[in-house]
C-alpha cells in the first residue's frame, strides 16, 4: 500500500555493491523513505548480511540480498531477474559498484583493465540494458555513481579515471536511448570517503584544502543527491551532479 507521506513507499531499487561504504549509506536512506531493497554484494558477505538484518528489524521483509561477480556479464540479466521478481516491479537501478586502485602507467597490465573498464564501465552498461524494460513500465530511473577524477584525471590511476569518463558518457547515452520513459543521470562524489589504502593527515587537508567548502563531505550528503533524482527530479535526465563541495572546479 501506497504511504502518501513517503512518496517511494513500496518502490524498488537494486543498488549494486551496497554492503559497505557509500552503497550502504544509500540503502539505509533509501530503505528509510519505504524503498525496497535488493543489496547486491560480490564478496563482502557478512557485510551484507548484517545490514540485510538491520534493516529487515525495522521493517520486515524490506531487504533481499544478491551475490555476484559483476564481470561475469553473462549473469547480469540474472541478476536483474532476481530483482523485479521480488516484488514484482523495478523502480530504481543504482550502478554503485566499483573497483578503485592505482595504474602508473609502464607498470599497468590487461587485467588491471579488465578489472577496472569492467567493474566500472561494462557492467553497469550491461546492468541498464538488462533493467531497461522494466524500469520503463514504472516510469523508473537509473543513477550511475561516478567520480570528479572522470573528468579530472587521478594522477596513478589513469585506467581508473578513464573509466569513469566512460560512466559519464555512458550516463548520457543512455539518458538519450531510453527517454522518454525511464530517466538516467550521475552523482559523482568528491572527497566523502577516504580511500580504503590509507592516506595521510597531511594528504587529507591538502584534499580539503582545494575544496570551496573546506571541509569533507559525507556519505548522506550524496544520499540527498540520489534521493533528489529519484524522488524530485522528474524532469532531470542526462546530468551529472558533482557532490564535491566545489573542488572539481578550483583550479
């Protein structure tokens, strides 16, 4: 039954890689405006499992959880099967998963691209093509999330941040294939959540300090982003809205 105070009351969404770090910041958010969820995890099980049973405590039968290896392409369709059949409808793909670690070039090799393109690249390209129809029937969305590195490149990562400029056209493309009935668009966070192979104090304020803000962002700030799309933004497709606190364009 429809909740008219919370407008996403009973929808779904299948966010990939939700198990931990900004993937579960959107669960929980999602998850506290009525959303149902389907979690998908590649390896991160206990992870999963905990915040399918936290969330499940606060309203049952809310959370599904979905193992596996997005590069493994072959099985996508599988996985956005599994999804609709939840509760009969898809309302919301979040393309969260992503892989993250350095390639100097002279030291890169093809598995670090097939990793990285795939991760970040084909599998959400492959996601939206599978989830389309079904997205369409309920006038659905798609929110690719992507990074300001893809259209100012990390110095390290150069595979990394090609391949989230290949989100963002990817965000474009398909916001011009499949208008006029399901709407797609980006978030691209900044400096929200440190990168998990540490850095330095000295390194952090140096991040911080290119910001307009001066400060770091967090995980709800991009929730607010996402919610805006899904909920507010009916007349929004092909964007890609930087949650960055101004840095990708100090120079």
């Amino acid at each position: 039954m429809q909740d008219n105070t919370q407008p996403l009351a009973d929808k779904v969404v299948l966010i990939t890689g939700a198990a931990h770090r900004i993937g579960a910041a959107l669960a929980r958010g999602l998850h506290s405006q009525g959303m149902n969820l389907v979690i998908h995890y590649h390896t991160s099980r206990s992870a999963a499992l905990a915040l399918q049973h936290e969330l499940n405590r606060q309203r049952a039968d809310s959370v599904i959880l979905i193992q596996a290896d997005l590069a493994e392409t072959g099985k996508i369709s599988a996985i956005v099967k599994q999804a609709r059949e939840a509760w009969g409808r898809l309302d919301v793909l979040i393309n969260n998963a992503s892989t993250f670690f350095p390639t100097e070039v002279g030291t890169a090799d093809e598995r670090c691209w097939n990793d990285l393109i795939g991760t970040n690249l084909k599998a959400p390209f492959f996601l939206c093509q599978a989830a389309a129809p079904h997205l369409a029937r309920w006038q659905g969305s798609i929110i690719n999330i992507a990074d300001i590195h893809a259209l100012r490149p990390l110095k390290g990562y150069p595979i990394y941040s090609i391949a989230k400029a290949g989100l963002v056209m990817l965000t474009k493309a398909m916001a011009c294939e499949l208008g006029p009935n399901v709407r797609v668009n980006a978030v691209a966070p900044g400096a929200i959540l440190w990168p998990e192979q540490e850095l330095d104090e000295v390194a952090k304020q140096r991040i911080i300090s290119r910001t307009f803000l001066k400060r770091q962002g967090s995980p709800e700030d991009v929730v607010r982003a996402v919610l805006y799309l899904i909920r507010d933004a009916e007349y929004v497709s092909g964007e890609i809205i930087t949650v960055d606190g101004g840095r990708s364009i100090n120079s």
